[in-house]
C-alpha cells in the first residue's frame, strides 16, 4: 500500500506542476484588450476554469496523499529488522570458530628492544 501511495503522490505532483505550466499569468489578459485574439478550445474563460478546478483537485489529492504518506511512515515497525539487537552469545564454545591455539614465540633476526640507550659514537 505504502508503494502505491508513493506512486501516485509523484504522479498527481507531475500533473500538478504540469498543469500550473500550462495556466496564463494574471498579466496575459492585457494583450486581448490591444486587438489579442483568443482562440480557446474551452472559450473565453472556460480553460482558465477548468484548468483552476483541476489543478485545485489535483493539489487536494496530492495534500492528503502527503498527509497518509506522512502518517503510514510514522506507524512503520522498523524495529523488527534491526541489526544492532542480534543477541551475541556469551559462551566462547558455542561459536562455529576453531579454538585459538597460542603459538610460542619464534627466534627472530630482529634485536629486541632495549631500555639502555645506544653508546654514544667514537671521536
């Protein structure tokens, strides 16, 4: 349901904003009054009603759209998929791993460390 939702609040955006791309500007009235025709498939304000209405419905759906979206993401049970609460086990026999084996130490040709400091250079 979730998936739908989502579907159809990026479809009705799409129509919304195609739809305020294809309305007039308030200012596109004064070129008619200077001998402007209007040649419209709805008359003379018929398409700018229609074109309001539609894109009125259309902000309506795509507000209660967002509305439900909003509140189905706040009702998710995300707790049931979290890793953090895999319980750990407690008992070192219980793991699938081998047992650590130490090793004793090898020789090394490497000189150890030491706390005395180096002897200072011959002059």
């Amino acid at each position: 349901m979730y998936q739908v939702l989502t579907i159809l609040h990026v479809l009705v955006a799409a129509a919304v904003i195609g739809l305020v791309m294809l309305q007039q500007g308030r200012g596109a009235d004064a070129g008619v009054g200077f001998g402007g025709g209007s040649n419209t498939l709805f008359g003379a304000r018929g398409a700018a009603s229609f074109l309001s209405r539609t894109t009125a419905i259309l902000g309506t759906i795509f507000f209660l759209t967002s509305l439900s979206l909003a509140y189905m993401a706040g009702n998710l049970d995300n707790k049931g998929h979290d890793i953090m609460d895999v319980p750990q086990t407690e008992n070192p026999a219980q793991r699938d791993l081998p047992p650590i084996v130490e090793e004793p130490a090898k020789k090394s040709d490497v000189p150890a460390a030491t706390d005395t400091p180096p002897a200072p250079p011959a002059q």
